[in-house]
C-alpha cells in the first residue's frame, strides 16, 4: 500500500483523536469497552457526520479498515502504557491540533467535490474536525468542549477560509499546508496565551 | 429571486428558531461561536435529521445558501440588539409558533412527496417541527422541551393530521394553511391556558 | 401476511425494547407523549442508525408500518397495565436479550449484504443492538447503559464473532440461532453473576 503524505498525518490525527478519547473515557472510569467506544466515536464522529450530511454512504470508516484497525491499535497502546502516554501530553496535544487542522481540510475537500458552496465547505470542514469531540462530551456528560474551552472551531473557520483563499491563489498542495498551518497555529496560540471568543 | 408565500413564511420560521437558539446559548453563557453554532443547529436541526432519515442528501441548507445567509442574519442581529429583542418575547413566541406550524407541513409534504404512510408523514413533520429545539436542548445541557413543558409536539401532530385530511377535502394550500393554523392556535392556547399531557 | 420465524422475534424484541423505553421514561414522569417518543426511540433507534451509516434510507421503520404500529400497541398496553407489567421484569428481561441478540444478527446481515468487512459487520451489528438504549439514556439525562452495567455490548461482539464464524460452517438459520443463543446467555449469565468488564 503507497501511503501519500496527507494519508499519513491523516492516520496521525486519527491516532491523536482516539488517543485523546481513550483518556477522557479513562479518567471517567469507563470500562474497556467504554473506553474502546469512546475513542472509536471521537476518532470517527466527525467523518460520520460529514458523510451521513452529503450522503456519501456507507461512511468512510465502513469501506476502509484502515481507519477501525487503527483506532483499535491506538486504543490498546494507550491502556496498556498509560502512565507512559500521560507524560507525553504536549505530544498528544500537538496531534490532536494537527488532526483538527488535517480533518478540516479533508472536509472541505469532500464539499467542494460534492458541489457545495464555499462558506457551506467551511462549515462541513469544522464539522469533520470538531464533531468527534462534542460527541465524546456528550456520551461523557461533559459540557461540550466546543462550548466552553479557549478558541476551538474557530481555529478551523480561519483556516478553512485560508483554504478557500489559497486555492484561487496557490497549487492544491501549498493551500492544504498552509491551512493545517494556521489552524494547528490558531489553535496552539490560542492555548498558550488563553485566547477566548468575547461572551456575549 | 422569486419567494412564495411558503418560502417566506419558512424564512421567518428559520428567523424565529434562530434568534430562539441565540438567546438560550446567551443565557448559558456560550462564546460569540457557542452562540452561532446553538442558533444554527436550533434552526436546521429538524429539516436536516428529516433530510438524513429520507435519504435527500445533500441535506438542504447545504444546497441553499438561504438558509444559512438568514441565520447568520438573524443570529448577529440578535447579539447586537440583544436588550431590544428580550423585550419582543410575545412576538418571537409568535414566529416561533409559526416557525413549528410551517416546518411541520413541510417536513409532511416532503414524506409523501418520498412516497411514505401518511402517519409516517406526519411523525416526519413533527421531527422536522420539533428536533432543532431537543438539540438545541441537549448540546445545551437542559432537560429536552419536548419532555417537560407544556404541550409542544402533540400540536404538531394535531396539525399534521388535519393536513391529511385536508388533503383529501381542500387544495393543497388551504389544507396547508389550516394545517399551520391549528398548530399555531393549539401551541398558543397550550401556553396561554398551561396545558399539558397527562403524567403517566 | 405469512411472518417468518426472524420477523416474529423482530416483532417481539422491538416489543420489549419499546417497553423498556416507555418504563425508562415513566420512571423519570414524562408526559403522555414523552413516553411514547422515548418507547419509539428505544425500539427504532439502533435500527435507524444502522440505516444511515449504510445509506439504506428511507430508514426501514418509514417504510414498512409494523414497526410504528407494533411500538404504539407496545406502549399503550404498558401504560395501562403498568402495574402489572412491572411484576413481568423477569420475562421483559429475557425479551430484551432476546431482542439484542436478534437486532444484532439483523445488523450484521445488513451489513453483510452492503459488501462491508466482517469486522465492520459485526459493528454494525452491535450498534444495531444498542444504539436505541444509548439514545434512550441520553434523552432521559442518564449516563448511557453501555457505559456503567455489566456486560452489554459485549455480548453483541460476542455472538457476531460466534455469526461470522458460524456462517463458515454450518447453514445460515444455525448460524443466525447459535449467534442469538451465545448474545442471550453471555447477557443473562453476565447479570446473574454481575460480569464487568475491567475498569482500566
């Protein structure tokens, strides 16, 4: 199998994303299978919500298992060396805005090929990197990260829109680099320095 | 841009939902993008499980930038005349009341429309009436209005088989106009005279 | 209409299930209409994410009324005779096993028949099986079942391994039978002797 670079930081963001699950679902004292459940859903929910809105059915994660195999890797890996993976939290971190970044990209992708409109490429992009997340909250009963944390979807929208610029500007591959740029960029700064959106 | 008397009344009904929706998230506090992202699942919530669950995918507002347009509209407006609008609470009941009557008849019509049992339909009209607002609900962390207040769904239901017998009885935009009128009125008596189902 | 021996315990599991919710939802003192939606979200929804994630829409309770009508006769019957149906807790028990077994197998056909991977299959399967009590406990505000009890989703893998391996071996009937035998007992023995998983 030849693996193209964006398939590979995909399997990297897939990697961050179940890893980040299994950890929440962890510290909540989920049994394995729960814990399984929850990453598995906050790797995939995000696809899942892209691919049932413009109906490219079955989802991805069914016609690949590439993406199950590796889930269920990431998540064996993280039980059995928890207290090892605990210590790499910056890494974890970096991975799951780099997944952010990658999976909104791959979502306004999928838009543009299905037709729709640019500012609606944006939105789905957001919902491909953001949703596995909320889901994970809510299964969690948690507030939804997206709701109350330092800048999170925004960091997709700028980079989305960074995207949808790029493309009328530079070659496919410069608008992707510079999108998961900005928005792992966006989304580390906003962590560092506590960048908030204004409540209104 | 021709607009029918339905499509109007739909773009009020979006208007109703998502100024509904921005007001909750206010009231919790959310961030600028908490607040869009709550007043735009409120609005589309109901038309876009309608669309997922009968196959019309793309679902809708990703084909129509109307809708999206009208929210962002609404939900920015909301924010910046935010002590105005608190005071027009009799009228956004009103929107919202029509808002439930007409996204019911249209979540019926596209049922038959697929070919599906009219009592099919008219759970379908009820779903696309009342889904944006169990969302809104649940990402929110409240109790579901669905579950708790006043009645709310059973109008819709009410409604949607007047339309179905109306159907049979009238032209189609009579048995739509009766529709939505005995939705608005039973939603409306139901708040104003506190009436609710039995408890079981 | 001839019903087939599967149909009949598709019938009676959705029966259970349909019950299970409309208890559920009592307990919390929902509304007349609360109940019946959470009874019809417990029996239907398993079923309906199937139909989504795989693109087999409109989802199969749209098309085929049994079910509506099953779930509806289901949930007045409990409602009127909710005294007596609680002194049947034994026999409900074993109809929702029974129902998760057959719910399971029906997933995993499904899946089979869309072409998709055995291990993806038996996914499926399990989500086929559980997803409504997960919906379920989530309208009602409780921490999702498959999360906090002994055993659950655990004995849908089971007998899906037990399915796939079956079907290798013997004919599709015994494979179907050993798979809803092997769901059953691993769930009753699992809340006899209070199997866990282990929290990690």
């Amino acid at each position: 199998m030849h693996l193209s670079y964006s398939a590979i930081i995909e399997i990297l963001g897939t990697i961050a994303f179940a890893i980040s699950g299994a950890f929440s679902a962890m510290q909540k004292r989920l049994d394995l299978f729960g814990v399984l459940v929850i990453a598995f859903i906050t790797a995939i929910g995000g696809g899942t919500l892209r691919d049932v809105l413009i109906g490219n059915t079955p989802v991805t994660w069914m016609r690949d298992v590439t993406t199950p195999s590796v889930i269920l890797a990431a998540t064996i890996i993280t039980i059995l060396f928890k207290r090892y993976v605990k210590n790499l939290k910056v890494t974890l971190f970096l991975f799951d805005a780099l997944g952010l970044g990658l999976f909104t990209v791959i979502g306004i992708q999928k838009g543009l090929a299905a037709g729709l409109n640019q500012g609606v490429c944006i939105a789905l992009g957001t919902i491909t990197g953001c949703f596995g997340g909320v889901l994970r909250d809510i299964l969690l009963n948690l507030k939804p990260v997206l709701f109350h944390k330092e800048i999170y979807a925004t960091a997709c929208i700028a980079g989305g829109i960074c995207y949808i610029i790029g493309l009328s500007l530079l070659q496919q591959q410069y608008a992707e680099t510079l999108s998961v740029i900005v928005i792992c960029a966006v989304r580390i700064l906003a962590v560092k320095y506590n960048w908030k959106l204004p409540v209104v």
